[in-house]
C-alpha cells in the first residue's frame, strides 16, 4: 500500500459523503433544528459507523453476507424499518414548534449511529472499494490505517460542513421553512427506506 492508494480512496469517500442519502439528510437536519453541538455528535456517530463497516468489510464481513442471505436481508430489513420510522417521526412533527429541551449529545451520536447501521449495503460497498483500490495480502497495520484514515476523513468533512450550516443565517432560514424542509426530508427518507426494503 502506498500514497497512492490513500488519495484514491480518499477521493472515493469524498464523492459518497458528497452524495445526497439518509446520513446527510439526518444529519442537516438535526444541525439546523438542533445547532451546532448535537450536529457534530451527530456526524461523529455517522463517522464512526461508516469506518466500522469499512473495518468489517475488511474483517470478511462481505462475504458471510453472500454465504448466509437471510443475515443480510434481517439487516436490510431492520435498517429501512428504522429510516421509515425517522421519516414518519420527523413528517408527524413538522408543525411542532422546536422544543426547549436540548438534545442529548450521546443520543445524537447514537442516531447517527443507527442511521448508517441501517444501511448493510454499506459494506458491500466498502469491500469493493477496497478491492479496487488497495492491493492483496495487506498487513494488520495497513489495514488499521485505513479504517483510522476513514474514521478521520469522516469526521473532518462532516464537521465542517455542521460548522458552515450552524450559523446564524442559515438556522433562521430553515426555522422560516422548517414545515416544508421537514416534509421533504421525511419523504426523501421514507423513499429511501422503501428502497432498501424492496432492494435485492
């Protein structure tokens, strides 16, 4: 593994957390409804998330998805189940008026969590990045390196772009049309769950 290899990869996950899906959605969301704190915790546990499943897609993780189907399909199942429920939650709530209580920070960390553990296909694309990218017969070492390196990538690119959305400009524009931007994100990510579960 060299250099090389790195900025390839980086580029890779550059262009996907670029990609409009149910992390950035979630994640925009809880930093303009919630501020700039609950936004990094919530990009944080997406960060984490993505870099583990990259850490099992090098475990192997791929591959017992492809021997034992139905582990998969409970996965998959189970992840756009969960998105449904983020989507009806945040459609059913879009009058409320934002409430008083802050959120927790270990909550938004773990929704971010969950928002990326609901999607299996993750790992499957991770194992094919890795793949293309990197060559055979890696070392432990090589191997931490690029899930430390993910994990960083992650954590780097989405707090700044919690930071860009926290300011003030930005927050009173989504409280003006919090009913519409919420509306749409709940169908966007309803969709998406209704995609996964109808996915083969």
């Amino acid at each position: 593994m060299d250099l090389a290899h790195v900025i390839a990869f980086n580029v890779t996950l550059l262009a996907a957390i670029a990609s409009p899906g149910p992390a950035m959605l979630y994640f925009i969301r809880n930093t303009l409804a919630h501020g700039r704190r609950v936004g990094l915790f919530t990009v944080w546990g997406l960060g984490t998330m993505a870099a583990t499943w990259t850490l099992l897609a090098l475990l192997g993780l791929d591959a017992v998805f492809r021997l034992v189907p139905w582990a998969y399909a409970a996965c998959k199942i189970a992840g756009a189940l969960y998105l449904m429920y983020i989507a009806w939650q945040t459609w059913r709530h879009a009058r409320d008026p934002l409430g008083e209580a802050p959120t927790p920070p270990a909550r938004a960390f773990l929704g971010g969590v969950l928002v990326n553990l609901s999607n299996p296909k993750s790992v499957l694309f991770a194992a094919a990045v890795l793949v293309v990218i990197f060559p055979v017969g890696m070392s432990v070492a090589e191997k931490g390196l690029i899930v430390l390196n993910h994990l960083m990538v992650e954590l780097l690119v989405g707090s700044t772009l919690v930071t860009l959305l926290s300011t003030r400009k930005v927050s009173a524009a989504y409280l003006r049309a919090k009913f519409v931007f919420d509306r749409i994100a709940a169908g966007v990510m309803g969709l998406l769950g209704l995609r996964l579960l109808l996915s083969r």
